[in-house]
C-alpha cells in the first residue's frame, strides 16, 4: 500500500545526516532535533504551539485529559473512523456519542450532529477522514451555539487547507481548541516508528499539555497534574525533520496518483472514486473507492491478491458495532449510513513512489474483475 524503502532512497543521505547530529550529541530524549522540527512544525501549519508526543493516540488523550470534563460526559465521534480516536474517549471515562458521516465525503455529518447533542454533550472531535478535512466551519458554529470544544483528529490530513466562506485558509489540525496528528510510517508525513503531535493557538493549554506529557511537571520533580510519559524521541523528530520539508511534494504526487485511478474509474458504473470537498484540498492519506455492489467487495479484493495488487478495507466494522463499545447499546441499524459504507468501501494503493507501469497494473487489474 506504501513503498516506504523507495521513499527513504530518495532522502537517505538527508536522513543519515540528521541522524548522525543525534547520535554525536545523544540528546535521545527532547533533544535539539525534537524542539527544532517542534518550530519547523509550528512554521508549517501557522499554529503557535505544537507539542510533541509519543504517537496520535496519546495526543487525543493528552487534549482531553488537559479538560475537567465529567466522568460520562459525552463526546461526539463519527463511527466510521479508525478505532483510536473513539477508544481514548471510552479509557478516560467519557462517553463516545457516534455521529452519521456524508455519504460523499466521508467525514462527520453535521445535522447528525446537531441531532446527537445533548445537555451532557462537552466536545466534538472530527475526524478528517482518508486526506480531506470535515466541513469544519459549519463544525465550529455548531459548537460555538453549544459551547462545545472541538479536537481535530488529523492523524491522515496533514497539510491540508481548509477553506473558509471568506477565503480564509488555514491548515487541517488548527480550526479547532487542538488537534492531533499521527507520524506512524505509512502516514502522509511519518516517522520510523512511532510519534505524534497536539496543535492549538491556546497558550494556557499549551502549558498544561506539555506539562501532561511529561509527567504532569512543569519543573522537575514538581508534579501539578496527572500526567503521562508520552514523548517524541530525538531521532524520530530527526527524521520528521527531514520528511517535512517535502511533504508538499508528497502530497503533491499522492494527488496525481488519485486523479489518474479516478480519471479511469470514473468511465465505469461499478465504482465511485472519492468524492473532493469544495472547501478542503484532498492529500490522498488513503485513495479509498465505493463500489455500487457491496456483495462484491471481498471478491475484488481476493482478485487483486491473486494478482499481487495490495488493497484494504478501512474500516470493515463501524465502531459503534464493534464489540468492545457494545456497552453503549447500538445496535445494526442505527447508523445506516456508516454501516452500508462499511460493507462497500475499498482502498487501493497510494503513495510518493508510484510509477506509471505499477499504476496501470492496478487498475488494469481492478478493471479485469468485471471482465
């Protein structure tokens, strides 16, 4: 699905070079690497404080431990998400409320949303699903009218712009009270292992955050909140440090993939390509189809093994069904529009080193199934 050794060849010698200044310093913990990609990061986004951290889930923890909420408050989630953004939600004792997602887009729909807020409601945290951002500005109306707080799951958009009805552009991870991000490997910007980030212009909350991912001190061995040990390692920053400065052309050349599968999937009446929203560029994290037949959905993706093509299914089971949430008592039929996407959805692979020959395979390939 990626071609993450083609994509180191092409920066190795930036990479080991980075690498080694870590190395001859042995700064492995917060070290220089980890504060200047810390303010290359800050640059990048146009956000005041970026906080790093172990990897995305821990950040979407971190944000909401930063709150007082209730036990049980309520926090409205899409289901149609990795598991991630709702399982922090369930560990610190909050309730995940799942909202219905566009059929199109795939991100948080907002009527439903407006449907599913209550006087226990607290935040809302969108998710920017597969590479493009949710409809963010009809998001932040909403809970400003319910002064709710709004954490943006960014784990698979980074670099995206959102665009406002005034012109106003601002990037995937900065419209809300915080967001998170993901570097795990295969995303658009990843490390080499694993590693995150929180974002937000809010000072005071900057200040609890770093203080939270380090123990809740904000001087050593002076604890002013519970906290966690969740840090971003020199050497992986190391490596974000290089990997960003051509995330641009990354993005830049996972777009031109999507537009050569879309421009031949589009002729066809059995898939639909992924919909592009007016108001936010696509960054193509996943290159994800609807296929009109979900009864042929495991048959396609067996037929592509047979031809040595990767593909993927994200997410075949809707959180609100899986079994680890089944305490919150939904039920099949409660959320069609997720649970129908679930059953057709199908990804194919995308990434920065794609070839033309590897490309026409695939969806040679994939047309071949329907003869």
């Amino acid at each position: 699905m990626v071609d993450l050794i083609g994509q180191y060849a092409k920066i190795k010698d930036e990479v080991k070079e980075e690498l080694n200044k870590v190395l001859d310093n042995a700064s492995f913990i917060n070290g220089p690497a980890v504060h200047a990609f810390q303010a290359d990061l800050e640059n990048y986004l146009k956000v005041k404080h970026v906080i790093p951290c172990a990897n995305g889930t821990d950040a979407l923890q971190i944000i909401m431990m930063a709150y007082d909420f209730p036990k049980g408050a309520e926090v409205l989630v899409p289901s149609f998400t990795y598991v991630a953004t709702v399982e922090v939600i369930a560990l610190l004792g909050f309730k995940p409320v799942f909202v219905e997602v566009d059929p199109h887009s795939f991100n948080m729909d907002v009527e439903d949303l407006k449907a599913k807020i209550t006087d226990h409601s607290v935040a809302i945290v969108p998710v920017h699903l597969y590479g493009q951002c949710a409809d963010m500005e009809a998001i932040l109306a909403v809970a400003k009218e319910h002064d709710l707080k709004v954490f943006e799951d960014t784990a698979q958009a980074i670099g995206a712009d959102y665009t406002f009805a005034n012109g106003q552009k601002q990037k995937a991870g900065t419209l809300g009270h915080a967001g998170a991000t993901s570097f795990f490997p295969s995303k658009n910007l990843g490390a080499y292992g694993d590693g995150g980030a929180i974002m937000t212009h809010d000072d005071d909350l900057a200040a609890k955050l770093r203080m939270i991912v380090n123990h809740g001190q904000s001087e050593r061995y002076y604890h002013d909140s519970i906290g966690v040990n969740s840090r971003l390692d020199s050497l992986q920053a190391a490596v974000l440090k290089v990997k960003l400065k051509h995330l641009d052309t990354y993005n830049a050349a996972r777009y031109a993939v999507a537009q050569k599968y879309t421009a031949a999937f589009e002729k066809t009446e059995v898939i639909i390509p992924p919909f592009e929203s007016a108001f936010s560029n696509h960054v193509y994290h996943q290159y994800t189809v609807k296929l009109t037949n979900a009864a042929e959905r495991d048959a396609l993706n067996a037929h592509l093994a047979e031809r040595g093509v990767p593909s993927m299914i994200y997410y075949p089971v809707p959180n609100h069904l899986q079994k680890a949430y089944a305490y919150y008592g939904y039920k099949t039929g409660d959320m069609p529009l997720t649970e129908d996407l679930c059953a057709r959805v199908i990804s194919f692979p995308i990434h920065t080193e794609m070839d033309t020959e590897q490309q026409d395979h695939i969806i040679a390939s994939v047309l071949s199934f329907w003869g």
